[in-house]
C-alpha cells in the first residue's frame, strides 16, 4: 500500500494532506524519514511509522457522520480565529475532518469522517460524486433560456462549468446538481445567468440525502448506507 493512502486509512489525515506531511519530512518508516509519498508499505507494520515522532496506535474503526451544518459556521477542522466549525457540532473522540466544503454562508449536508481515504473518493473530480443542492435566488423568475444555460454549462473566470442538472421547485427556487466542486461554484454560475443566490442549502451527495435532520444536528451513517455510498463510486 503507498504510504500516504497508508496513513488515510489509519486515520491521520486525508489522502492529500497525508502527502504534504510526508513531503515535509514529517512521516518515518522504521526510524527513516520518507519524503515518497509513494513508498510501498505493508499493512501489518503500523507500529515502525510515525507522523511528527508518534507512532500510529494502528488503524481506527472508520466513521462517518452526516451534519446538517448551519450558516455562518466553518467547513474545516479548526479556525485560528477561533470562529465556529463543523467539526466542533459532532461529539466524537475520534479525529474527525470535513469531507470537502460548504463556504460559511450556505447550509446543508456535509459528511465528517477520520477515513481520508473515504473523503479522497467523494470530493476528487475524477470521481464525479453528484452534489445538489437547493437555492433560493434573487433576479425575478427564472426563464427557460437561463435553465438551459446552466444545463449547459457556464463560462465562469476560472473556464467554462461542465452541464447541471436544473429543475425549477419554485418561482425562485432551484435544485441543481453537479459533479465538480469549485470554490462557490453553484453561487457563481446563478450570478452568470443573473439570478443571484440569497440561500443556498446542500440536501443530497452521492446516494445520500439530507432528510430530516435540523441545522446543527447530526446522524453517523448506517453500514448500508455506506456501503450505497461506496458502490456509487467503485
């Protein structure tokens, strides 16, 4: 197994965050320090690695929990302004991590987890996990030739979008589904069209749905309900 899949399975980081502590000569093996993050390592060797001189207490059971997370709190582990994060809504003695992003505005589904490996499969692009989400915007009604727009995708600063999946739930109100996760990216393309967004929720990704859960309160995902999630990306 590479090292720094190595390491998401145990827990320490994601995938991508494994690897910038493994290129910072953060991570040893067997008393060396290892800058590849590509090493070949074998599952049973858990206690010969350490990350910043801790050896790795092996691997941990893997959890995932769904939150609804409220507006104005942090999609990240930890704020050094000390402002509210997802992480800080769930109770759990296991590292927890955001798996991608919802910027502080928006509300919504967000999954949390300490398997960066789950995390890497559900947010790559390559994987094109679908996200929707609801939006409330401003503009007047939206038309026809502004759906098909989206439905074709929209020129934005940094390149075109690929195509949504657009229906109208209202006079001003939008569910939209895409596969990339650019930064605001859902906010951007309804200001490309002229319908700028007032409220923005995330209520489905992949296989999994909002449902009922109330802003700020959580559920840890089922074994089947992981297992559906999983298999949408095999």
């Amino acid at each position: 197994m590479r090292l720094a899949k190595y390491l998401a399975h145990a827990g320490v980081a994601s995938r991508r965050a494994a690897e910038r502590l493994i290129e910072e000569g953060r991570v040893s093996v067997g008393g060396a320090v290892v800058r590849d993050p590509a090493r070949d390592i074998a599952e049973g060797s858990q206690q010969h690695v350490t990350v910043d001189g801790s050896a790795l207490g092996g691997f941990e059971e893997r959890v995932v929990y769904a939150l609804n997370k409220p507006p104005g709190v942090l999609s990240t582990a930890q704020d050094p302004y000390g402002r509210p994060t997802v992480v800080e809504l769930v109770s759990e003695q296991r590292r927890l991590y955001p798996v991608g992003r919802l910027d502080a505005d928006s509300c919504g589904l967000i999954l949390l987890t300490n398997d960066g490996e789950l995390a890497h499969r559900l947010t790559h692009p390559r994987f094109e996990v679908p996200k929707t989400y609801r939006a409330h915007v401003g503009g007047g009604p939206v038309r026809e030739p502004e759906l098909g727009e989206l439905r074709r995708g929209v020129v934005l600063e940094d390149g075109p979008t690929g195509p949504a999946e657009v229906r109208k739930s209202g006079e001003h109100e939008l569910e939209i589904t895409i596969t990339e996760g650019r930064n605001r990216q859902v906010r951007r393309m309804c200001d490309a069209i002229g319908h700028p967004v007032e409220r923005l929720e995330r209520v489905r990704m992949g296989s999994l749905e909002l449902g009922e859960l109330r802003a700020g309160e959580h559920r840890r995902l089922s074994a089947p309900e992981l297992a559906s999630l999983l298999a949408a990306q095999s």
